[in-house]
C-alpha cells in the first residue's frame, strides 16, 4: 500500500512508495512484453474515468492502455467534446460523474491544481496526469524506472536535467523525486528558465551544459515550452539550441554509460538534435514502453487491487 490516497505530485511521496511503485512496475512489464494475451483481472469491476482537459499523446494511450491491460471499465472525457463548452464548472462536472459511482479519474489539466480541486469534489481516487507547470508525477516514476532499469539502481547517480525548467512539471516532478532516492541533480537551464530558488531541494545548478555533461550518468532534456511562455524568453532557436540543444559533438563527450531522456513531445532541431534521439544512448523510447507498466503500478496500488492475476 502506498502512503498517499491520490497521486498528486511527487513530493508526497516516500522513497518506500516510490521502491513500491517501480517493483510493481516490473511485473506489469513482463506482462505487457508476453507474446500472448497481456491482460490480467487485477481491477475487473473497477471504473476509471479520464479526464483529459488538455492535449496529451503518451499520457493518454498508455493510461488507456494499461486500464485495458488490468481488465479496468473506463470512461474517456475530453474538454471539447464535454459539457465545460457550455460553460459547467469543473466541480459541477466532476459531481454529475461522481454521481455514477465511478473509483478513479485521471486528469490531464492545463491550469496548475486541477486535480487537487477535483479531490475535493469526489469520494473517488484521482491520479495526476499532469497539471500547468505544476507536477506530472506518473511521468516521473516512468523516468525513475527507466533510469533504474538501465544502471540497476538510483542512488548516487548524477542527472543533469536540461533546458526549460522554469515551465516544466516534468522537471517539478522528477527532481523532488530522484532527490528522495538518493540521486545528485544538477539544474542546467539559461537564466531565464532557471529555478527562482538556489536550494530548490537542494540540486546543483549552473547555466553551462558544457561545465557539467562528462561527469553525468543521465542527461535529461526537457521540450522548450514554446506555449507555456510570456515574451521572448530566448534569444533564438538557433541560439538556444547551440548554448543548450544536445548535439552530437555533446552526447560524444558523455560518459561511456551514460543515457539521454526526454520526456517527448520534442522539438528536433532545438533542445535535441535528430541523431541524438535516436542514437544508442537514447532511453526515450523505453520511457514511453515503461509508461504503460509504471501507470499500471499505480492504479493497482492506489485502487487495492487483490486476486490480481499479478503472478499469472
Ligand atoms: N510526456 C508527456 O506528458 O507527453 P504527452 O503530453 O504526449 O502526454
């Protein structure tokens, strides 16, 4: 059992939750890599609702699909195609489904604390799935356990993550996160987007990527949040991507075992060059196969599941 009721960020989380989550996570993934049916009972009868009020390709498929995979009933909600257009309030909204008697709502917000409101107007367990700058936690266990499975553990390991931290809840989430498991994190990022707070959970940081990149087991690199800014926080694509952007000549100086992650969707060309992402230290793609495992965990810990075929 995990030691929270929701998943709504990363730092409520202990380093027992996060262990739970990801080992759990291991059996879901030797489940979705069989060759035959991938699909156990573990929450027949269980009604999940997802509420996605703000586009989403990766959160999205792999909580449908990992609902699927655990035999889940859902229910799809999207903000244009519900009755918000009409002007409902999101209380109002999140009542008329309760109402259904339904166990868990996902939700994908662009507006920072959606999903705590939505706590506050269901009796129903609700997951994260992203919310304005704030946090997207079930990203970050996707990460973690990406990162785990590559060096086997998580403590001790130096992970530069890179770009535009100043909009990202990918890096509120991650950050928290890989600091209670005992990484070292260093904040790498233009003055602009830096972290306001020079002790933010207590990660190093600096405004050159060259200082640092040879000493890192991980470089994360984050999507320049183009929709997200006010004004020109930038000077230019080009100049960012040749101050910040992860070229070849950068990933050539990295450690012989280091990895490169990125949450996606990315801007080719900008904070990633196209042979980077695809070159052999790139995880990125494992990160999107270990969401559907690691989304799976946290259902099935949050909703209890039991006679779960888990062991099947
Ligand atoms: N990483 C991520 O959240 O991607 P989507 O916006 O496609 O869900």
């Amino acid at each position: 059992m995990l030691s929270v009721r929701h998943l709504i960020d990363t730092t409520s989380l202990t380093a027992d939750d996060i262990t739970q989550i990801l080992d759990t996570a291991r059996s879901f993934a030797e489940i979705n890599s069989r060759k035959g049916i991938k699909k156990v009972p573990a929450l027949r009868g269980r009604t999940i609702v997802n509420l996605f009020l703000e586009p989403s390709t990766r959160t999205r498929s792999s909580f449908e699909l990992a609902e699927k995979r655990l035999s889940a009933d859902t229910l799809n909600m999207g903000g244009s195609t519900s009755s918000v257009v009409k002007g409902e309030s999101l209380a109002d909204t999140i009542q008329t489904i309760d109402a259904m008697n339904v166990d868990m709502f996902v939700v994908r917000a662009r507006f920072a604390g959606t999903p705590q409101k939505v706590t506050e107007n269901t009796d129903a367990i609700v997951i994260n799935a992203g919310d304005g700058k704030h946090q997207h936690p079930t990203q970050a266990m996707l990460d973690l356990y990406t990162i785990r499975e590559h060096f086997g553990h998580l403590d001790g390991l130096k992970v530069a993550i890179v770009g535009d931290l100043a909009h990202s809840r990918v890096c509120g989430s991650l950050a928290p996160a890989l600091k209670t498991m005992g990484a070292d994190v260093t904040l790498v990022a233009p003055p602009t987007f830096q972290i306001g707070d020079p002790s933010w959970y207590n990660c190093n940081q600096t405004n050159h990527l060259d200082d640092v990149i040879e000493d890192m087991d991980v470089v994360y690199m984050l999507r320049v949040q183009l929709e997200r800014m006010e004004g020109a926080a930038i000077p230019s694509r080009r100049e960012y991507n040749r101050l910040y952007g992860l070229s070849l000549e950068r990933e050539a100086r990295m450690k012989p075992d280091a990895i490169i992650c990125h949450p996606g969707p990315m801007n080719r060309g900008m904070e990633i060059d196209a042979e980077v992402a695809d070159c052999a230290r790139s995880r990125i793609l494992d990160q999107v196969t270990a969401g559907v495992a690691t989304r799976m965990a946290e259902m099935y810990l949050l909703l209890g599941g039991e006679g779960n075929g888990i062991s099947d």
